[in-house]
C-alpha cells in the first residue's frame, strides 16, 4: 500500500464540516477521490466523532 500522506489526507477531506461524525468523513473523503487505503484509515480510527482536523490527524497517523 503507498504511503498516506497528512496532505493526502488534507484533501480527502476538503469541505468537511466540524463537528463531525466518521461516516461522515469517510463517505466524504469517498466523494473527494480518496484512496481505498486512506478511506480504510479513517473508517478504522478509534472515535465516531471529531470536534476538527487536527483530531483526524492525530486518529489516522496516531
């Protein structure tokens, strides 16, 4: 699997509103185009909500 990015993910989840839920995040970064890998990142991360960005960051790079 190549490596994900914090850029990467960046731009998954452009246009994201915050508070929000995982599924909400996941299906968006479906929308943006995200790759299988990142998407599975998100899916996989250890809360159902993030209050921000840095939040994401933090669940998906640990």
């Amino acid at each position: 699997m190549a490596e994900i990015s914090p850029i990467d993910l960046q731009k998954a989840l452009k246009g994201a509103d915050y508070p929000a839920s995982r599924d909400d995040l996941v299906s968006l970064a479906r929308d943006n185009g995200a790759d299988d890998g990142l998407v599975e990142r998100i899916e996989s991360a250890g809360t159902d909500r993030f209050e921000g960005p840095d939040d994401v960051q933090r669940a998906v790079f640990g």
